[in-house]
C-alpha cells in the first residue's frame, strides 16, 4: 500500500499578477517549489506523487516539471500521477452556475484524485515550501494509520509569524488545539505582518499560536467523507459564483460535530511560498541559503544519484 503526496496544482493564483506561479523557478539551480516539496516527500518515505492541475496547463507543467519529476521518481521506485480539477466535476444533479469561473477549492481538488489513491496520503499546497521535518512527521502518522479510519486525521502545525508574506496579506487557517490535537480551526483572511506583530483586519493576533498551511494527513475512507460533503456543500451556496469547497473548511465542521480527530504534528521550520510576485526573491535568497547550509544538495535531486 503506497503512501501519497497529493500535490494541489490547480490554483489560478489572482494575487501573482500573471504567469503560473506554481511553475515560478526560484531555486539556486532553477528549480521550482514542487521540486523541494516532491524531494522531502520521497526523503521521508512517500512512494507516489499525484499531480493535481488544470488541463490547460497541463503542457506547460509537464515540459517545466513533470516530464523531469517522472524520470526522478522512477528511479526511486516512486509512482507519479497527474489528475485533473475541472469546474464541471459535480455530483450527479448540480451543474455549474451560468458565470462560475472559479475553481471549487481544495476538497474538490483532492476528490479529483480519488481513483488514484489507495492508501494513506498527504495534501499539499504546490507554491508552499513546508521543510523537511513535516513530511517526516507525516509519513510516521500515515504509515502508522488504519486506511479505512476515516476519523483519524492530522496536520503539520505551523507557528503563525513564520508564515507571512513581507509583500501583502494572506489567508491562513487559525488553529485552537488541546492535548496535540486540534480543537477548530478558523479559515482568517488579510492577515498581514505589522511593526506590533501579525494582525487581521485590524486585530492582533498571537504570533506562535499554530496555523494550517493546507498540509494534512488523510486516508481513503476521508474521500468518501468528502464525496458527500461536496454534495452538502452545493446544495447550500450562498454565493454561486465565489464560494469554495475548502479543506479547513470542512474539517472544522466534522470537528465541532466531534466526527473526526486531528492530531497536529508541530514544526519549526520556517515556511514561504510565492503568494505576490515580489515573494519570488524572497524565496530565492531564502533557498539558496538552505542549499548553502548543506540542507539541500545541489543541483537538487543529485543526492538520490
């Protein structure tokens, strides 16, 4: 039974300002984000990586990371997939409403690669660098988990102030949690660095309290949660043509309906990812210093040799 990295490629990214900024090349040697994120999963013990993305970057995707992934993950033994979101991926009855361009969000990205898995898995955002000890942290918990539980989940926890942006606002999902595990989580707009600390639509908010970053630990058995939950979901859209189908989302509502567990695996490392166009040489500097450091070989991928 493979354990997966289910990477959700599919976002439109509106705040990059053009271009795909999944594919933004940001390494010392020109490697993109999903390149650290595919090495760190398969360091840690993942043995199949599912693309999910849009078919009309498919092209652009393969010929940028795909095709060279593929010859990297067969020579570990590693699976790839690629699936694909599409707005018109609904339930049987719910078609897509007249002017909807927006995808449906990350529970429906990960249901698009629901025939591909058959283990336990995690998800990740694709602009995200995570660091290495989250992927060691949830391939112990997956390794270790009951595929057919759908209840029992977990998520690295990330320590909010190493997640912001210098160059604009971002969402992150605030987390409450007891005893290791989390207790809610509260998807937060407009949270933005500021002289006093991290603060949201003018509230200040605590600067190590943990935070979602869209990196779970699920199961198979959670894909049928999800199937049904979608169909929930549609039949109560408030705004048809801007409401998502979101992760935190969804799994805050199981939680205060005390249907599943989550225990949050903490993490020190510092995240960053590419949310502006003026992050890109934030994240350079910043992974160039690690593969300085000796965190990372260089080029990457040349210690799997």
């Amino acid at each position: 039974m493979k354990t997966a990295l289910v990477i959700m490629a599919a976002g439109i990214g509106s705040r990059f300002g053009g271009g795909i900024k999944q594919l933004e090349k940001v390494g010392p040697d020109g490697e993109i984000i999903m390149d650290y994120s595919i090495h760190d999963a398969i360091e840690a013990g993942f043995d199949q990586v599912v693309f999910v993305i849009r078919r009309d970057i498919e092209s652009e995707f393969r010929s940028i990371i795909g095709d060279r992934i593929e010859k990297v993950c067969a020579a570990k033994g590693v699976q790839c997939d690629y699936v694909f979101q599409e707005l018109s991926a609904l339930p049987e009855g719910f078609s897509v409403p007249e002017g909807r361009k927006k995808p449906w969000g990350t529970c429906q990205a990960v249901l698009a690669a629901k025939d591909k898995v058959h283990g336990p898995f995690a998800v990740i955002n694709a602009d995200d660098y995570y660091g290495k000890e989250a992927y060691v942290r949830l391939a112990a918990f997956l390794k270790s988990s009951d595929p057919k539980d759908a209840s029992a989940l977990c998520m690295a926890g990330f320590v909010l102030e190493n997640t912001l942006s210098d160059n604009g606002s971002v969402t992150r999902g605030l987390c409450a949690t007891e005893n290791g595990r989390l207790v809610s989580v509260r998807e937060t707009k407009n949270i933005i660095k500021t002289p006093q600390g991290p603060e949201a639509d003018g509230v200040r908010l605590e600067p190590t309290m943990p935070v979602s970053m869209n990196m779970w630990g699920l199961n198979p058995a959670f894909m049928d949660n999800m199937a049904r939950g979608f169909v929930d979901f549609l039949s109560d859209l408030k705004d048809p043509l801007k409401d998502e189908y979101l992760l935190p989302v969804y799994i805050g509502q199981l939680l205060s309906q005390g249907k599943v567990t989550v225990d949050v695996l903490p993490t020190g490392d510092k995240w960053f990812g590419v949310t502006y166009k003026e992050d890109k040489d934030a994240v350079a500097a910043a992974l160039k210093g690690l593969a300085d450091q000796g965190v990372y070989a260089r080029p990457l991928f040349s210690d799997f040799q």
